[in-house]
C-alpha cells in the first residue's frame, strides 16, 4: 500500500524577510532597555535591595518598570512580545515540513505573549503591601516564559536538522537550552549568561532566516519542485 505524506505549501518570502527584520529588531531593542535603564536608574535598584554581584535577579530586570522611567521598560515588554511573535510565526513557516520546528515555534509564540504579560507591574520583593492582582500576573507570565521558551528552543534544534539549511544551527540551539533551563530555575549571575545567550541566539537565527528569505527560490528539503514531506 502507498504511503501519503502530508504537505504544506512553501513560505511567502516577503514574509519571511518581516518576520526576521522583527527578530534582528527585538533582541536589540531589549538589551539596549535593559543597559541604558539599569544606568539610568541604578540607584533606585539598588533601593529595591537589587546588587549586580550578590543579589542579580532581586527585582532585576521587571524593577526597572517600577522607577521614573519605568514606561520605557513597559513599553519594552510589549513590543519586544509583539516582535517574539512575529518572528516565530516567521520561523513556523520557514519550518513548515517539520512538526517539530513547527511546534517550537508555536511555544514562541506563547513566550511572546508571556513578555507582553511581563508589562503587569512587579511587586516590589521587599515591599510592605500585599501581593496586587498586577503582580500575580507578572510573576505567572515569568513562569510561562520559561515553561515555554526553553522546550521551544528544543524542539526548534530537533526542527532544525531536518533541513541541510538550518543542521548547522541545531547543536547552538541545543547549548543555549541547556544555559536557559538552569538559568530560570537558578537565577543569579547566570541570568545575565541566560539573557546574552537568549539575544545572540535570536540575532543569529534572524540572520539565517533573513539570508534564507533573500534568496531568489525558497530551498525546501525535498525534491526541487516538489512539496516538502512534513517529518518529525
């Protein structure tokens, strides 16, 4: 008995280019906030008991919504959300004949709509008042965060060797998974380790999809002409 495969049409280039444009933009975008609002607002971090040595992740990055130019770092986490999303539907199309590529990108996008949630106010770790509805929130989208940006990057890496245009960048993506995992259940000074990583590896595949999307024909792993078979 023949065996059907599913398939699923190629990407729209135009698109793909868009959504590795919102994948260069957003990492920049948000270490770019979270330099120049640490500087601008060091003191005040400081006051919420944040250290950068001994206490990293005290209030640190979220407190930096809660000082004088804490609407910088809300609109941050919504725009660089709303570009997460952008750029994983990008890599969902990009990865069309893999349902484990297409999966990793569907949890982006869900990581996407965890950052737009980060904008709900911190409570302050040391503060008197009780625990705010806007506070619950943000500490639940964290939480989200990781539950769904680290096995993303996982499936993305088993996505990835699929196609000999992507292989190459599977065993990166595997490494920075094993920096973010412990990373969010960990905290201190590896947080840091685990934002760089998070950037460069979102610099680097925007890049790739970007150098994809310019070509003049979309590459798929099957046959020239023929529609890609959708694998594992």
């Amino acid at each position: 008995m023949a065996r059907h495969h599913t398939t699923c049409p190629q990407p729209n280039l135009r698109m793909l280019r868009y959504a590795a444009l919102a994948g260069i933009i957003g990492p920049l975008l948000l270490g770019g906030a979270l330099v120049i609002l640490t500087v601008a607002q060091y003191n005040f971090l400081r006051s919420l008991g944040w250290r950068p040595l001994a206490a990293p992740t005290t209030d640190w990055p979220s407190g930096l919504a809660l000082g004088a130019y804490g609407d910088w770092m809300t609109g941050t986490f919504i725009i660089c959300g709303l570009l997460l999303i952008a750029f994983a539907e990008g890599l969902r199309r990009a990865l069309y004949f893999t349902r484990a590529g297409r999966f990793g990108a569907l949890l982006l996008v869900f990581a996407g709509g965890a950052m737009i949630a980060l904008s709900a106010p911190t409570d302050p770790t040391f503060g008197a008042g009780p625990p705010t509805v806007y506070g619950r929130i943000h500490d639940l989208a964290f939480v989200v965060l990781g539950l769904t940006f680290w096995p993303a990057l996982l499936m993305l890496a088993w996505g990835f060797r699929h196609h000999p245009q992507w292989s190459a960048y599977a065993p990166f993506t595997v490494l920075v998974s094993a920096l973010v995992g412990p990373a969010f259940l960990l905290k201190g000074l590896i947080f840091y380790g685990l934002l760089l990583g998070v950037i460069v590896w979102c610099e680097v595949i925007a890049l790739h999809l970007w150098r994809c999307a310019q070509a003049s024909s979309w590459s798929p792993p099957g046959e020239s002409g023929k529609s890609a078979r959708v694998v594992g």
